[in-house]
C-alpha cells in the first residue's frame, strides 16, 4: 500500500500530542537519548562559531593590507638542505633599483627591517614589536597620528635620527594616557625620543599595530639591527588591475639584480593579498574537513542511540501498534507516528545542543580576551545546527518507524 501524506493540520497536531506523552513515560531513556545530539550539535556549533570568527578576522587582516599591494621577504637560508635562518638578500639598493627599472608600476616602496624590543620609559617597560621604516611606509598603509607627526624622509634616511612612533596600546602602557610628545623612551640601550602616537589601528597583515614601535630605517639598522639586509619589502603598484603582471615584472628585476642565473630558484618570495587568501582558504577547508568529522562522528553516536531507543519502543509497544491499526490508523499513521518521536527527540537534542555550543563559543572568547578573538554567531550556524538534528531524527528513526508500520495487525495484538 503506497504511503500518502494527510494534509489534515489536526492530525499533525494529534500526532505529536501523542508523540510527547509517549516520551514522557519514558522520560528519563528519553533525555539519555538526547546526549548524543546534544553533544554532536553543540560540537558542530562550537566549530562553526570558531571558525567564523577566526576567519572573518584574518579577512578582515588582509582587507587591512590593501589590495595594491606587493609583499617581498626573503626565503630561508638552507646549509645542507637544512632551515638555518632568513637569506639575507633584500637590501635598501633593492629599492632603489625597482624605483628605477619600474617607474610607471610601482608607486611607492617600503623597507622594513623587524624584530622585537622592550621599550622602556623609567620604571615601566613593554614588549613591542620593532618595525624600521622609511615614511612611504605610513603612505602606504594609510597611518594617521593620535598625537603629534609621523617621521620624514629626512629622518628616515639619517642614521642619527633618533625619533620613535608609539602605537595605542604602547604608549598607554608607558604613559598611561599622559602626554607622550617630546619624552624619550629606551630601545635597548639607545634613547628616542617620541614625536608620535599612531591611531588605534588593530591588526595589520599578521601584527598588531597598536603594539608596535617604528623608528627610521637607517637609525634601525645601523643601531639597533646592527646590519645591512631587510626583512621585507612593501611595494604599492600604479594598477591594482595589473598586479600580476607587475609582479612577474618585480620579480624579473629582482633576479637580475641579485645575478641568479637561469634555473636556479629564488633567493627571495613575493607574493600578493589575492595569492595569500588562496593559501589561507585552504588551510581553512582542511581545519573544516578536520573539525566537522570529530563533530560527524558525535552525531553518528547519537543517532546509533535514537535508532536503539526507537526499536526498543517499536518492541515494548508491539500491542498498541496493533489495536491502533485494529481501530483503522494505516501504516502511513504507524509511522509519521514513530518518526515524528524520534524527531522530537534530535530536536530537543539540538536545541540543547545550540545553546551548549553558544555557551561554549561565549567562554572561548572570554578566555582568549587577551588575544582580542571573537567567535561568531550568525543565522547560517543556528540553521546548521536545527537542519542538522532533523536529518539526524529522520535517519535515525526511519529503520524503527519502517518496521512498526510493517507489522501485521493479527501478531501484533496477539503479542504477550
């Protein structure tokens, strides 16, 4: 007999009416069956949430980098195939010389020489990350003073200019929000004196600017770096249309400058924000695959317990399945009935499930404050979790309702 739907609204009412009591007898089987659901939705949720939030923000990170905007580092250097440091290839003459072959694709350039350093003002201290620089450095990434003026080019191409620019939370730290122009604070052993704070920026690429210090390039590397190579190169192109042509032109430049013959790989990397988000996104997908499969499998485990819950209730009730079937219910009935029981169980596991995993989202970014990480919440996570517990339901009931409405009336009221 082929199963038709009613389209009788009182009937669905009636149906899951029944369906409630009929779980509220066994309340306690009932709630234990949940567990399962609970735990996968609630895993499911907690990764979603995580994952939004750690990708929106690094997002959010590369839209900060510009979309202009050429990145050229170093590659590592190997002794005997062996990662022994950085190649110490980028120098300022490298400007210089992509200024000259390249004057209608590149706009500005940027050196930069990093590291980290404790910046002290009399008692109080912090840990900063240094970035020497030149000036095109702020035009580029569009920096803008709080307090105060950014570095010129005059400073930036003297040795002697000891000038430094605080970001937010650094000078808060040293300064306590007083005024920090004109004081001077210690960078290793050697005093500068404040000429700026910067605008709170957050991060930039993969570093915080607020915890940042920038001294002039020439200062950084004659007296703190102590040496001549850079750790990257920031290029602005003319055509952000462009950027791949300009940066197979770039990288031309470069080997002929450094005298790499052909066949011979690069002494150095370039790449661009397009190129970085290609790299980013797959890294993403495999921490998807990994972390929805554990979740995939906590599902798999709750809906084995609805399916047993389920068929141990088809068993125990064989009789009633058999007087209602006795009294006219069709087979169709028997199992909307069933499934309907089983649905109400995964949607009550996931609904407790949702609200786990948004606590637990909630406790994460309370912990990981410092770190400023936020995890999301959003209508695609909520409709994945509730979509998600009624495939389990339906799958996980579907075997037990299949095999009640089977049952042959006559057997089923003769069964003890």
């Amino acid at each position: 007999m082929m199963f038709l739907p009613r389209l009788d609204m009182m009937f669905y009412l009636r149906l899951l009416r029944t369906s409630l009591r009929s779980l509220d007898s066994h309340f306690l089987r009932s709630l234990l069956a949940t567990v399962g659901v609970l735990i996968g939705v609630s895993s499911v949720v907690a990764c979603m949430s995580i994952l939004e939030g750690a990708s929106n923000d690094i997002l959010k990170r590369f839209k900060s980098l510009g979309s202009n905007v050429l990145y050229v580092f170093p590659e590592s250097a190997r002794v005997e195939g062996r990662v022994v440091g950085t190649a110490q290839t980028l120098t300022l003459e490298d400007i210089e010389t992509l200024l000259r072959e390249l004057p209608d694709d590149i706009d500005r350039i940027a050196p930069e020489a990093m590291g980290s350093a404790t910046v002290k003002r009399f008692q109080k201290s912090a840990v900063a990350t240094l970035v020497a620089t030149s000036a095109t450095y702020f035009e580029i990434h569009d920096f803008q003073c709080a307090q105060g003026r950014l570095f010129n080019k005059g400073e930036a191409d003297s040795g002697d200019a000891t000038v430094v620019l605080l970001g937010q939370k650094i000078a808060e730290k040293l300064f306590g929000g007083g005024d920090a122009l004109g004081q001077t604070v210690k960078i290793g052993s050697v005093g500068f004196r404040v000429i700026g704070v910067l605008e709170k920026r957050g991060s930039l690429g993969f570093m915080n600017a607020d915890e940042t210090v920038y001294i002039p390039i020439q200062t950084g590397l004659k007296r703190h770096f102590n040496r001549k190579w850079l750790n990257r190169l920031t290029i602005a192109v003319t055509d952000p249309e462009r950027i791949e042509e300009i940066q197979k032109r770039v990288k031309r430049v470069l080997r002929q400058a450094h005298r790499i013959p052909p066949g011979q790989e690069d002494d150095f990397g370039i790449f661009n924000q397009q190129e970085a988000l290609q790299g980013f996104n797959a890294a993403m997908l495999v921490l998807r695959v990994v972390l929805y499969s554990i979740a995939g499998i906590s599902l798999v485990v709750g809906g084995i317990g609805i399916m047993n819950i389920m068929l141990v209730s088809v068993t125990e009730r064989t009789r009633e399945i058999g007087v209602r079937m006795a009294v006219g219910a069709r087979r169709g009935d028997i199992l909307l009935q069933f499934l309907a029981e089983s649905l109400v169980i995964s949607l009550v596991g996931g609904g407790l499930g949702l609200v786990l995993g948004m606590m637990f989202a909630d406790v994460m970014e309370k912990v990981l404050v410092q770190l400023e990480f936020k995890t999301e919440i959003n209508t695609l996570i909520v409709g994945v979790a509730l979509i998600t517990a009624v495939v389990v339901g339906v799958l996980s009931g579907i075997y037990p309702a299949f095999k009640a409405s089977r049952l042959d009336p006559v057997d089923a009221l003769r069964y003890e």
